[in-house]
C-alpha cells in the first residue's frame, strides 16, 4: 500500500508538473487578440463592451476597439499588464471593482494568457508586429519658460463620473500660479474650475485612482498628479493643462502615493507614502535618480524649493527633513512638530518654509539656520464641545503661500486662516457661517454630498472638514475643499 501511495503521489506531482509547464509555455508563446484574446472577451466582456453596448465607452469586440480604449483612458498598455486598466480590472481584490461584474473571478489560464498578450506586444494576430512600450514622452523644457498668455484648458474631452457607495472628499486641490484655475481630485477624475464661480472648465481622467497630490508646475502649463489605489498601486502622471494630454507616468508603486512635488525646472519628480522611503524619479527617462531612506514613519509631505535646490519631506510622528535635491544628501533636520506634519509650504524667496501638522502647530523655518522665524502653537483652535472633556483635537491639516507671501490654512475647528507676511492672523473664514469676507459659496463636485451650506455634519453626524486650501495666482481669492466633497470659495480681503 505505502508503495502505491509514493507512485500515486509521483504521479500527482508529474501532473502539476506538466500542467505548470503548459501554463508557463501559454505564458511565453506569443499570444494574439484573434487567436487567444478575443474568445475570453466574447464569453465574458461583451455584454457591457460589445457592439451594441459600450460601459465606459469601452469596446471589446474588435482589436482596434480595445486599442481605441474608452472613457477612462488606455485600455491596455503594449508591454506592460500592470498598467493596463483591463488586467487591472479582471484582477481587483474587491469583487465590487472586479470584473466580469457580479462573477466569478476569470479563471488563472485566461488571465494569464491576457496578461502574456499585453506584455508581448499586444499582437492583432500571429502576423503583427508587437507594439512597442511607451516611452516617456514629457520633455521638460515643455513650459518652463514663463511667457505669453497663461495655460487654460481649451475643449478636454468629457469624463464620465465614477460612482462611489460614498461621496469621495476632496483629498487634493491645487491653484495656477498664472490663471484664474484651480484643480480639484475626484475620484478617478480631476476637474479644472473657476476658484470664482466654482464652474468646471474641464475635467481630466484618473483611472489610477484616488489623486493625492496636485501641483501645476511654475508656468501652470503642466499639472502633476500623484495618488493611486491602497495597498495596490501608486503612480504620478504630468498633464498637459491646456490639451489634457499624459505627458508622462511615473513611478509603480505597491501601494497609493500620499506625498508628491515636481521640481522647478520639471526635470524630477519626488515621491512618498507609506514605505517611508522617498523616491526621486527622472521625467525624462522614468529613471530612479535617489532613494531617500531618513525617514522612520509614513511620508506625508513633500515640496521642492523655488530654485531646485532643496527638497522638504515631512513624515507621520513630525520628522522633517531638508535634502539637496541634486545629490540627495541630507542638509538638516527641522524638529518642532510632534504630530504629523500634514503639509510643507516654500515661500517664494526660497528661505523660509511653512509646515503645518496635527498637533495644531504651524511652524514658519529660517531654512539657512534651521531654526523657526515663527509659530503659532493653536493655529486652528476648535471650540470644545458641551459635556466634552480631555484634549481636543486642534489639527491644522493645509497650509501654503501664495506669491506675496500670505499664507493660507485650514484646520479642525471648521475654518479657513490667512496669515500676513509677519505671521499674524488677518482674516478668519467659516465653512458655515457669515465670516468677515462675507457668507461663502459652495458647489458640489460630482462625487460631493447633497448639502447646504449651513451644514457642518452629514446624516451620520461625522463632523465635515476642510482638507485642503488654496489661493488664487492674484490673492484676491480663497479655495478649499472638504470631506464632503464640495469646493468652497471666499474674495479675501485686501492687505
């Protein structure tokens, strides 16, 4: 019996052996769309992206269709499955994302031969030449030079919303240094509005996700955008502000990028998140230029200097360091927060940097001494609630200059700061309320709650904030964001 057991267990592994081997070798022969691809999509895909009905304005039924792509962008990428939204899609661990839609997972044979298929080249068939990766195609000297009228998006293709069980909070915004334009994250998507008016001029698509950061470049022709999927990707692409066009993608992270900035001259790209590494990219080549490994806790902000010269990261427990952003070597540390540092802010003289954090401190640094020039301990002080008792949260979760030097804030007691040049508080503005500048204007953005303006909770009773904050290239202008998804916009008063 023990002997016909050991042939039974040889013959079982022979068998898995060779069922390995055939899937390795239908990995490595040279998959084609008619000969492979096209049955998969044909049981399971066209339904929703076949001939007669396009999801996402997604067909799968002819090879120029799926290399046409839809709504969302690139269907597949030539060379690279991890960055198509196709293998992206048949492979989501969420049975909400995955698709077929409420199906069994495809099987391992068939994601295997579609991922073959993509890193192969994306041959039509067994005659087809293989199609080359992309390379990068960004050039930086694209827009460094700030001349002629400013960028502004000029007939963006429409990008159709992406519902979400929830309303998606605004978790990046970014304002022109040149234009009357403010760029706001959605989810899978970022739309280009009026800070005045609040009227969308354009939207651009995000597929990869959940955008993190925004930062336009100096000249505002070039929008960076970082973010990605927890736990499973994390990309920075550049857009081209006035085309939409990708300029370049950046970066492949195993998981969301939460800290991003583009340097001056466009030629880098730094990166950071929960490895607690910052990473340095190259726009030109894509190439990894330094890794950046100080840090001991999650990477949270990021913010190259007005001249190139140096990179301020900032970390989860209130690290922040100061690096030469050519060499990557460190130049000092910058020890004042003891909680994380949610944003980092240069002026535009390039000596003084603005950092701000949850402990509820705003920290303006002498970047030559290493020493602050001002703080203000309780920036964001939060009325204590009746019955409440212990410490109450006093974060400050944005902050950043404009070209005068002013800087703008915002925390968890609900309102929006700006700050002189001396550091002193000259204008206070509610979310909800009647402030100095008058009573604020709200729109929803496609993902927001339905709410008014006098709302300062949603239905659950969780507390709604503003994220993020910004003003506009002139000053005449505040924008923020909050939890709920909608963009608020006050006119500021003069000096």
């Amino acid at each position: 019996m023990l002997h016909l057991n050991r042939i039974a267990n040889i013959a079982t592994a022979i068998s898995l052996s060779l069922s390995a081997g055939l899937v390795q070798a239908q990995e490595e022969k040279s998959a084609t769309y008619d000969d492979d691809v096209a049955l998969i999509f044909k049981r399971h895909c066209l339904q929703c992206h076949g001939e007669s009905k396009q999801e996402a304005g997604l067909n799968l039924a002819s090879y120029a269709g799926v290399i046409k792509g839809g709504s969302g962008g690139d269907a597949v990428v030539a060379g690279r499955s991890s960055a198509s939204l196709i293998f992206k899609a048949i492979t989501a661990k969420d049975p909400e994302e995955r698709m077929p839609p409420k199906s069994d997972p495809l099987p391992e044979e068939q994601i295997s031969l579609i991922k073959a298929w993509i890193d192969g080249g994306v041959r039509q068939s067994i005659d087809s030449k293989a199609k080359a990766s992309p390379g990068m195609t960004f050039k930086p000297a694209l827009g460094t030079a700030i001349d002629g009228p400013a960028a502004m998006p000029d007939n963006l293709p429409v990008v159709n919303s992406t519902k979400t069980l929830r309303p998606f909070p605004i978790l990046a915004l970014a304002t022109s240094p040149r234009a009357p334009l403010a760029a706001i994250a959605g989810y899978e998507r970022i739309d280009f509005i009026d800070p005045a008016t609040r009227d969308i001029a354009g939207s651009l698509a995000f597929p990869e996700g959940e955008p993190h950061v925004l930062r336009f470049s100096q000249s505002g022709d070039v929008l960076m955008a970082a973010g990605g999927r927890p736990v499973q990707n994390g990309v920075v692409i550049l857009f081209d502000v006035k085309t939409g066009q990708r300029l370049a993608k950046i970066g492949d992270e195993t998981d969301v990028v939460i800290a991003a900035d583009l340097a001056p001259d466009q030629r880098q790209v730094a990166i950071g998140g929960s490895g607690r590494i910052v990473k340095v990219y190259s726009t030109e080549d894509g190439s990894l230029k330094h890794s950046l490994s100080k840090h001991t806790d999650w990477i949270t902000a990021i913010a190259f200097s007005p001249d190139g010269k140096f990179l301020a990261t900032g970390d989860r427990v209130g690290n922040i360091h100061l690096w030469d952003a050519e060499s990557g070597g460190v130049v000092l540390p910058l020890s004042e927060h003891k909680g994380s540092v949610t944003a980092l802010s240069w002026h535009s003289d390039g000596q003084v940097l603005a950092s701000c954090g949850e402990d509820g401190l705003i920290v303006w640094w002498d970047v030559t001494k290493g020493w602050p020039l001002n703080s203000k301990a309780d920036a964001h002080p939060p009325e204590r609630p009746p019955g409440a008792y212990g410490k109450i949260a006093n974060g400050v979760l944005d902050a950043s200059f404009n070209a005068r030097g002013e800087l703008i804030s915002c925390g968890r007691d609900n309102t929006v700061r700006i700050w002189s040049v001396d550091g002193s508080l000259r204008q206070t503005l509610d979310l909800n309320a009647v402030s100095q500048a008058g009573k604020n204007t709200t729109k929803q953005t496609p993902n927001a709650r339905n709410l008014s303006d006098e709302q300062s909770s949603d239905s659950s009773g969780i507390r709604i904030l503003p994220l993020r904050c910004a003003m506009t290239f002139d000053g005449t202008t505040a924008v923020t964001g909050d939890s709920a998804g909608q963009v608020h916009s006050w006119k500021i008063n003069s000096p």
